[in-house]
C-alpha cells in the first residue's frame, strides 16, 4: 500500500480566441469531440446538437456543455452580444 498527500488542483479554464483559426467551427467541433470523449459524454449526440445550426448555435451548444471549462474571446460585437443573450 502507498498514500501520498492529496494534491489540491485549481480548474484551469482553456481561452479561446473565436477570431484565430482556434475559432472556426471545425477546431471548436473537434475540442468538443476531444473533451467530450475525455469526460464520458456522448460525442455523437454533442457534435450533433452542435452542427444542427449555424456558428452562433455551434457556440451555444459547446458553452452548454463545456462553459464551465472554455471561455471565448473575441473582438466581434455581434457574437459577444448574441452569446450573453442566451
């Protein structure tokens, strides 16, 4: 038997910048897939509900299920506004 002393972990929340090439909505499909996969979740299920729609529907699917771990940035005012009037 070992013990060893509990580590104390602070959750580290990924940036993602929607105006780089992080934020085209294959990187972001394929971060879903990743995290989703990592988590238990059902992949198809997400990247579906995710690619139901257009990229506003993409983002608010991913912050649905990922927001407590991902925060996006950007500079376009249409997409700051569209994802705080959820």
């Amino acid at each position: 038997m070992s013990i060893v002393k509990k580590q104390h972990y602070t959750l580290r929340r990924i940036n993602i910048d929607l105006d780089g090439p992080d934020g085209n909505a294959l990187a972001i499909a394929s971060l879903a897939r990743n995290i989703a996969r990592q988590m238990g979740l059902d992949v198809d299920s997400i990247i579906n509900e995710m690619m139901a729609g257009d990229y506003i529907n993409l983002l608010r699917v991913f912050e649905k299920y990922f927001g407590s771990l991902v925060v996006f940035e950007t500079d376009q005012t249409h997409l700051i506004e569209a994802l705080n009037n959820v």
